[in-house]
C-alpha cells in the first residue's frame, strides 16, 4: 500500500520543481557513469589544455612578447595570451554542451535506457535539459581549471570584480545556446548517426565566436552572420569582464542581445524538439537504430 501511494505521488507531480529535480536527478546519474571510467576523468582534466597550449606556442613563435598592439587596436585588450586562454576556456565549455546534450538521446538509445526514460513522468525535453545541466557542470570545471592553470603557468591575470558581471554573461549565453542544443537533439533524433552535424555546428559556432581572434579578422560576411550567435556575444563580454573588469563598455550590449536571442532560440528550439519527437515516435523510430 505504502509503495503504491509513493507510487501515485511520483506519477502525480508536476510543476517546474519536478522538473528541476528530474534534470538534476540525470546530470547525477551521468556524473556516476563518467565517473566510473578512469580514462573518462583523465580526458577531463587534460583536454582543456590540448586546445590551449598549441594556441600560445604559435602566439608565442610570432610575438615579441605578451603583449600586441594590432590585439589591442582591434579589442582594446593587448595581453594575448589572456585573451586566448580565457576565449578557448569557453570554446572547451560549448563542445561539452552542444556535444553531450546533443547527443544525449542516442547515448541513451545506445545503453538501453532511452525508451524507459521516455515512459517516465516528466517533460520530454527535461532529458535533455538534465543532460545540459551536467555537461554545463562538466564543461565550467573545465573552464574553472584552465584558467586556473593559465593564471599559474602563463601568468594569465582577471580582474576579481568582473567575475560576477561574467558569470550574468555567460548564464544568458547557455540558456540561448540551450535553444541550439535542442534543434541539434532534433536532427539527432531523425538521423540517429547525426554527429556529424553536432560536430559542423559546433565548430561553425566556434569559428564565427571571437574564441582566439578577433572579429575583425573575419570575412565580412562571416562577420555579420556570428552576430546571430549567442557565443559570440558571450565569449566577448565574458573575456572583456574577466580582463576589463565591470565596467568594460561590451557588458550591456552584450546582455541586451543575448536576452533577445534567449527569447528567439529557447522557444524555437523547444517547439522543433516537440514536433521531432512527437513525428518520430508516430512513426515508431524512437529507438531504432
């Protein structure tokens, strides 16, 4: 009896609480298997910095020194190297979002899982919402441990105030790239084998944000398609917080666009992944592989 009530409660919650606590519920059962395998921890710890020292031995090859009058004529910050390190930090944080999250069904379609967890009481787009939650954990300890690791052996230097206005920043940035994400579990769900699409975007996406280099070195047309971007306007204010401190100008621009794509993509994104996966599961595709 007791079992049965506890039972009937679980079927009968609703409400964005419930929701929270399913998505955290998965971004902790995904910790517990990568956890699990020793290779996987490893990857964590050193990948960050594969993507950052080969940046700084070619800045190095060509610079006199940390410094750069072109760097600083084009974004008003001279030190390079703190430029890159905190503009690949972030290029590590988006892979794992965009990568993980969408991504997420099939690795659920690949162990089992994904059919029982779409039987469950929860929205359909929790599941990946629960996988963007860890991999936004798993991505920003990357992201903490870079710059960590730069500030000691590059001699990388923040500004402790601009912390905070950063982290408003990049909060705005991952709630409109959640909206991406979801459009790219939508392709995912259709073509199964979509990774090579996951991995075009992401690396489109990276190319038109300001990760090592300025915008300005970009064909124009490059140029005015990243401003559709949410990376774009986040790794710029989130560097320039980092470096410039609070008051660095590209804060409240940067804020103001990143509200209006959150108010495009998350709704645009959310309404292709229920329509995907309400057009997959009629057709009876959901876990075909």
């Amino acid at each position: 009896m007791a079992s049965s009530k506890v039972f009937t409660r679980v079927i009968e919650r609703r409400g964005l609480r419930s929701e929270i606590s399913a998505a955290w519920a998965i971004s902790v059962r995904i910790w517990k298997v990568e956890l699990s395998y020793p290779l996987s921890l490893l990857w964590f710890i050193l990948m960050p910095f594969l993507w950052l020292i080969p940046m700084v031995l070619a800045g190095s090859s060509v610079s006199t020194g940390p410094d750069s009058a072109e760097l600083a004529r084009l974004t008003g910050i001279d030190d390079w190297v703190s430029y890159i390190a905190i503009g690949t930090g972030l290029m590590g944080l988006t892979l794992s979002i965009i990568w993980g999250t969408g991504m997420s069904l099939r690795r659920e379609q690949n162990v089992g899982t994904l059919e029982t967890l779409m039987t469950t009481p929860i929205e359909r787009s929790t599941l990946v919402l629960g996988s963007a939650l860890h991999n936004l954990q798993h991505g920003g300890l990357g992201v903490i441990l870079q710059l960590a690791a730069s500030t000691i052996l590059f001699g990388v230097t923040l500004n402790a105030w601009g912390v905070f206005p950063a982290l408003a920043v990049l909060a705005l940035g991952v709630i409109a790239l959640q909206g991406v994400v979801y459009a790219i579990a939508c392709v995912v769900m259709v073509a199964k084998q979509g990774w090579m699409i996951v991995e075009f975007i992401g690396d489109f996406l990276i190319l038109l944000a300001p990760t090592a280099y300025p915008l300005a070195v970009l064909p124009w047309f490059l140029q005015a398609a990243s401003l559709a971007s949410p990376l774009t306007w986040t790794v710029e204010a989130f560097r320039d917080a980092l470096i410039l401190g609070p008051g660095a100008p590209s804060l409240l621009t940067a804020a103001l666009v990143l509200l209006i794509l959150d108010a495009i993509y998350v709704p645009l994104g959310l309404l292709l992944y229920k329509r995907t996966e309400t057009w997959v599961r009629k057709r009876g595709a959901l876990s075909q592989f």
